[in-house]
C-alpha cells in the first residue's frame, strides 16, 4: 500500500557553513516571532530564510517572502552552500534528548512517499487541520518547487527488519549532527546501498502510513499534485532542476515505527472561560454521574492522574482526578480505540455533555485555550482567565495510529511529539 523510495537529497555543505546547528531551524510552524529574528541572525544561510522569512512593508506578488526563499535556494545552490547528494538515498535520522531524568533516543529514516489522498487509506491522518497555514504552505511550494521540511510519520512494524537495516547503517559516524536550542542532538546516516534500500521499501509497501505531525504539509502536498496534474506545462513546472525525477506525486516524510520505547507524545491541556453560573453549579453533580472523582492537590495532581489513569480538574483551590464510570464511555461513539482515547472522553463527556461546548464553539475557540504546560493552566484559573482547567496524561503512541486506522480523527491540538523533526539537514527538490 505504501510507497516510498530514496531521493537525492539537498544538504549543507558544512565546509561551507561550518556547524550545522546554525544552519538548522525548528519546523515553521513552531518558530515564535522572537525565534524567527533569533534565525535570521544565527547564520546568513539559517533555514529559516527558506521556511520563513522576512517580511517587509513593501512586499507585493512580485517579490515576497516566497520569491525570497526561491532567490536564496537557488543561489545557495549554485554557490555550493547546498549540495544535491550524487544518487538516491534514504536518510537515517536520530534525535537524542533527556526527559524524565534520563536520556532517550527515538529514529526513523527520511524518504519520499507517493502522496494518496486520504479516501484511498493508504496516508492517514489523525486530526483536523486549518486552512489557513495551507494557503501560506502552496505559495512556498510554488515558488520553491521543493519539499523543504519533512513530515513526521508513523508506521508499525514488530518484525525488526528495518530496525536490522537502520542498526547497520548507524553501526559507522553520522554524516550530520546538530543541537538544537533546547539541548536535542539531530543525527543522520545516509543508506545508499540498493539491497538494503529494497529491503525497508518491501517492509512498507503492505502498510498503512499515520501522519503523526504535518498534516497542513501533507494536505499543500497533495493540492500542488493536483495543480501539476491539471496544468499541460505540469512537466516544465520543475524543468529548471533535475534533483527528483519523482516530482510532485511524491512528498517527503521522515517515518517512525511506533514501537520504539522512548517516543513521546505530550498532551494539550484545555483551560474553559466563559461558562454560566448554572453549569458552574451543577459541575460536581454532573460529573459524579460520569466520573469517579477523588481528591488531589496542584502539587501532586499530575502524579496522581498518571497512577490513576485519570483526567485531572483544577478549580481555584481544588484539584481533582476524574475517572471514568464503567459505563460512561457507551455513551461515545467510535471504535474502541477512540473511545479509550481519554482526550476524547474528554471533549465527548466533559466539554460536550457536561458543559455544553460542541464542535462550533470548539472552532470558533470561544470557550476554550490551550497550553502544554499544566502549570501554565492552572495558573490562568488562579488569574481568573480561566474558570476550570482539564489535564491530560501523556499520549500512548500506539493510539495515534489506531484511531487514524479505523478511519477517525482526534480533535485539533490533540498531539505534540516532542522533539520536532529538525528541519534543514535533508531537502528535495522536484
């Protein structure tokens, strides 16, 4: 079902650039205003000046951000800061990083993928995504005809077969390290060696694909196909550049098998504004009928969730654990692993039935903040910005891919892998 192959990746020539951990940037869409300054000012070939730009006062349709990146793309190429690598490869990537006091390690390798749309279940994604970071995303495209940062994937494979190829290939020295700003080491190996190549194409072809982080990425991916399928110059459109000869049927991914151990997924926490003083009364009522509650503390609310395996609630002063009634969760449609889901017994028995926030308020956020940080969430109920705050336990991995199999999607902001796929150490180009 899947089909990926290797590509000729673009890379950094480090005897260029020097230290790749100033060439590098985090995805776009996690780079702050503050970040974005920060890059430009790192290295005069940051990446970031592909991803996201300066803007300026005096921009119009001829010259812009997008003619920018194009501008510096290919000037950088014919000054040799970037290299096309000789022939195809497939790109092993490792992150390396410290979280719950010790260090872990999570890989996959980066490739490309023919784009299907998602009524064909062969590419799934997991959640709903915004249309307005795409109409930003095509323009990129179009201007760069490239794929400039990786989508993160998922696939799940107990076999230990790419595993074997992967442990060979990082078996000599990495071809590229960065560290990112928050300490994460990025390494790459390249595999260029057909045998071994065929060997994970094999491996993938009869599975299925979960878009774990990049859906907009994905979604721009698939619209620009469309565009180069409808337009007769489709096969000028990349003329100017022989790097792929697989063009715009296919996108880059970075694939992840979903059982490795140190693979984390944090939560979204919810913090809810603008209730009325009736729901704020029958609060504790209505969700005694759902929910087993026990007391906790802010302190130890966390902790007590996990043990618990419990949604945590935090009111000024009071911190409790809810967890569900064995009956509760036949009240929610879907299959069984959304309905173990707890961000979905969440927005399905607490946002939804209990207070009254459907699908329309979710949109329009009328009701609803988000943070990562539980302290953070409390701290906006303790500021009176918030009326109630619900925590959320780490996401098990697995449940991604489950939920995006049976053909369901989890709500917005429902997954934040951590660390993000750096971007810069592998493009292609079409």
């Amino acid at each position: 079902m899947a089909e990926i192959a290797p590509f000729r990746g673009i890379r950094y020539d480090e005897a260029q650039v020097g230290d790749l951990s100033k060439v590098v940037s985090p995805p776009y869409d996690v780079i702050s205003p503050e970040d974005r300054v920060y890059y430009h000012r790192l290295h005069p070939a940051n990446f970031v000046r592909l991803v996201l730009g300066e803007e300026f006062e005096t921009d119009n349709e001829a010259r812009n951000r997008f003619t920018r990146a194009r501008e510096y793309l290919d000037d950088w190429l014919a000054r040799g800061i970037l290299r096309p690598d000789p022939q195809p490869a497939l790109y092993v990537y490792q992150q390396v990083f410290e979280h719950g006091g010790r260090e872990r390690r999570v890989r996959g390798f980066t490739c490309a993928v023919k784009l299907h749309d998602y009524s064909e279940r062969v590419i799934l994604p997991h959640e709903n995504t915004l249309a307005k970071p795409k109409s930003q995303l095509i323009r990129l495209m179009r201007a760069t005809r490239a794929n400039l940062d990786s989508i993160y994937a998922l696939y799940a494979d107990e076999s230990g077969v790419v595993d074997a190829v992967l442990d060979r290939v990082m078996s000599g020295e990495p071809a590229a390290v960065a560290v990112d700003k928050n300490g994460v080491r990025h390494l790459q190996w390249i595999l260029s060696e057909p045998a071994e190549i065929r060997t994970i194409v094999d491996v993938l072809e009869p599975k299925q694909i979960a878009i774990a982080d990049g859906h907009h990425r994905y979604e721009t991916s698939l619209a620009y196909r469309d565009e180069v399928r409808r337009s007769k110059a489709g096969e000028e459109l990349g003329s100017h550049v022989r790097s792929d000869e697989l063009g715009a049927e296919y996108t880059l991914m970075t694939l992840v098998n979903v059982y490795q151990k140190d693979m984390t997924v944090f939560p979204t926490h919810r913090v809810v504004k603008g209730l009325g003083a009736d729901v704020l009364r029958r609060l504790d009522h209505d969700l005694g009928e759902l929910f087993e509650t026990a007391a906790s503390s802010p302190e130890t609310l966390l902790e007590d969730m996990a043990s618990a395996g419990a949604i945590g609630m935090y009111r000024p002063a009071q911190a409790l654990t809810l967890k569900p009634r064995p009956n509760s969760r036949l009240l929610m449609n879907g299959c069984e692993a959304s309905r173990c889901l707890e961000l979905n017994v969440l927005h399905k028995l607490i946002l939804e039935r209990v207070l009254g926030i459907d699908e329309d308020k979710l949109r329009n956020q009328t009701h609803i903040s988000y943070t990562r940080d539980a302290a953070e969430a409390m701290r906006l109920v303790d500021s009176g910005k918030g009326q109630v705050a619900f925590l959320l336990n780490n996401i098990a991995v697995k449940s991604v891919l489950d939920v995006a199999a049976a053909g369901e999607r989890m709500p917005q902001k429902a997954t934040y892998f951590y660390p993000k796929l750096i971007s810069g150490l592998v493009m292609r180009r079409f």
